[in-house]
C-alpha cells in the first residue's frame, strides 16, 4: 500500500483536541523565542550589551531548536509526541524563569539554547507531526491552526513580556513568565495521544519510500531545507528587530511592541488561509505565493518613519510571512514518507531555525556597524529572492521529473 493511499482515511473527532493542544504548544513556543525582542533595550540600558551581542541569544535559541529538532523529532517516530512533549514544557518553562538570574551574556545565551533544545524542541517537531498524523483531507488546514498559534504568541508573549516588564522590571517579568508557562503547558500535554490510523498505517509500510510527491525525499528535503534557511533569513529581520526598530523611529516602548502584535494577529489570519490554500492547490504553490508576498514587503519598513505605514507593513509581512511557516511544514510532510513524518519535518525546520538565527544575528551586526537597519532589511530581502529562486527550481525539477516519467510510461 502506498503512502497516497494510507493518507486517505476517515479523521477521527479527538484529532481537533491535538490541534487545540498543539496551538497552545506553538504559541508559547514561539513566544518565549520572541521574548529577546522586548530585552534588547532593558539589557542595552543595563549592560551596555550591543544589539548584535543580544541578539545572538535568539541564535543560539534558534541552534538549540534546531539541533535539538532533529534528536527529539527523530525520536517522536519511535516513541511518541506525549513523552517528550511533557520533559519539554518543564524546560521551557524552568529556562525563562531563570533568566531572572543571569548577569553576564554567556549565561544568557546558555539558558535561550536549552529553552530552544530541550524546550521548545520537544515541542514543535514532535507535536506537529502529530496533528498531521490525525489528518487526511483537512491537514494543510489542521497544520495551518497549529502555526497560527505561533504566530499568536510572538505576538502576545512578547507584549505581555513588556508589560511586565514596564511594570516590574525585567527580572520579575522574566520569572512570572516562567511560572505561568508551567501552569498552562504541563497540565496540557497529558492530553497528547497518538493517532490510531497512523500506527496502523506505519505497520503495514515500514519499508515504503512513497510520497505525495512522487519524488525521492532524499532529493526534495535537502532542496527544501535549502529554501527554507533563505526564507527564515528574511523572516527573522522584523520578528526580532521591528521593536527596536520602532522605538528608534520614536514609538514608545508599547507601541513599537504593538507593531509586532499586529504583525502575528495578521500572522493568525495568514496561517489558516494559506493551511486552507495548500489543501485546494499543494504545499508547494501556496509557499511560493507566501514566500513572495514575505518577500515583498520587508524591505519597507526602513523606508517611513509613519506610524500609521509601519502599521500597514506590519500586517502585510505577517499575512505572508505566517504562510511561509505553515506551508513548508506542509511540503515537509507532503515530500516525505509516512514513516518517517517527524524526521523529515524535523530536518526542514531545523534548516528553518538555522536561518532565523542568521537572519537575527546579521541584522543586529549591521546596525552595529552602521547605527542604522538599512543593510539589515535590504540582506532580509535578498535572502527572500534567494528562497523565490530556489522554490522556482524545485518546480522545474518536478515539472520536468514528471514529464519525463510520463514519457518512459508511453513507451512501454
């Protein structure tokens, strides 16, 4: 039995609770990566950190994620999501807490990375892997529902981040953070069960290397990877750097983080309608069309100094960057064998958070160097057509795949 055939089943009504579980999982996880953006400045003022060096600390976040994505992604295919998922939301929430504590940037860095590898890690790649495992006709929308929780949380976690820390200082914020992650996360991963058709299904195909796709995964993960190190490049430039950006240009503190709260509750609307548009066309299509509309508009936040313009930018990069996320998940699973779901997502996205801790890293390295975000957003944009092109040959490759297996079939 091939892979298209096992992927055409009933879904079963307890799969939406796991994308309710799962929304929760990707909020906070993404959220608590979102949170450097709020410590720039207090750290700025205290320490006299420059922004690259702070910044770094989102990209030793994104490492972890990465490296420890591809540990705990792999091992989700043997033992199941509810395990790792729970070790996860104790280190999670037990990193931010104890940022309470630090003083030097070593150790600032060392806690983002276990929040990022033992952390959130536990959480992403297993955990999605999972929603699309309860999914058949409906996965790109469940998929896209469970990203759009990230996009929620890098927008509220990091505005609710700078409340408390308006209100109490950054290292009480950064303790009740810790502690309220706790209480919502842990309860919530008890309710994680793996999906009944899919272990069935893993039984009877062990061996099978078939795919939607119709193309060898060890050739379409890598070209995927690939792009999707581009694409988080471009993305990274304003999830980290739109606060600072836009209390530069004069916003307020409160403002500036309204700005990347309206860019993740546009992010909301963008991962449900792209989720429903890789359903109707394919996953690589709809991540083409995100991936265009990301790129389009990041450059332009460095060319106003209208509030009402970053606003207006603002919602635009979220709608299509938000797809960019939820479709190359999609692709990932789309590419890859049943068998090995978690492995191929973790792959992809660890590629992902590869770039995002470039994308970070390099914008705060030239505002360094040039006391300005010019240079930053302009290498965001170009790292945005590099992704374009990549994806563009990757269809050509299919296309032309295709045709070709069409033809040998004619001739026999």
């Amino acid at each position: 039995m091939s892979d298209i055939a096992l992927d055409q089943f009933d879904e079963h009504p307890y799969g939406w609770v796991i994308v309710a579980v799962a929304t929760v999982c990707f909020a906070l996880g993404f959220g608590a990566g979102g949170t450097i953006s709020v410590f720039i400045k207090p750290f700025e003022q205290e320490f006299g950190w420059l922004r690259a060096d702070t910044s770094m600390a989102y990209t030793m976040h994104t490492i972890g994620t990465a490296l420890g994505g591809l540990v705990w992604g792999s091992l989700s295919d043997r033992i199941g999501a509810r395990k790792i998922a729970l070790l996860g939301s104790i280190a999670m929430a037990a990193g931010l807490a104890a940022l309470r504590w630090q003083s030097e940037l070593w150790l600032l860095y060392l806690l983002y990375f276990l929040v990022g590898a033992i952390g959130f890690a536990c959480l992403f790649t297993p955990v999605l892997a999972l929603t699309g495992l309860w999914f058949s006709a409906r996965k790109g929308l469940a998929i896209g529902i469970v990203t759009a929780g990230g996009a929620i949380g890098q927008g509220v976690v990091p505005y609710l981040a700078q409340l408390l820390i308006t209100e109490l200082g950054w290292r009480a914020a950064a303790l009740w953070l810790g502690a309220g992650y706790f209480a919502v996360l842990f309860p919530l991963m008890f309710l994680l069960r793996p999906a009944p058709f899919a272990m069935q299904a893993r039984g009877r195909s062990d061996r099978s290397d078939s795919n939607l796709w119709g193309v060898p995964h060890a050739v379409t993960i890598p070209w995927l990877s690939l792009a999707g190190t581009f694409c988080c490049i471009c993305m990274a430039v304003p999830l980290v750097h739109l606060v600072p950006l836009g209390i530069d240009l004069g916003c307020s503190p409160q403002t500036a983080a309204g700005l990347l709260l309206s860019l993740m509750v546009a992010g909301v609307a963008g991962r449900l309608f792209f989720g429903w548009l890789a359903d109707r066309i394919g996953g690589l299509p709809a991540y083409f069309i995100a991936s265009l509309a990301q790129t389009s508009v990041v450059f332009w936040f460095t060319q106003t100094r209208d509030i009402a313009t970053l606003f207006q930018l603002s919602v635009l990069f979220g709608f299509g960057f938000a797809g960019v996320m939820t479709c190359l998940l999609i692709c990932a699973r789309e590419a890859a064998p049943l068998r090995m779901s978690g492995t191929a997502m973790a792959i992809v996205s660890t590629a992902g958070w590869i770039g995002m801790g470039l994308g970070s890293y390099q914008a705060g390295y030239f505002y360094d160097i040039t006391a300005a975000y010019l240079w930053s957003y302009a290498n965001a944009a170009i790292a945005g057509v590099m992704n374009l092109l990549v994806v563009a040959a990757l269809f050509w490759f299919r296309h032309h795949r295709a045709l070709r297996q069409t033809a040998s079939l004619e001739h026999v």
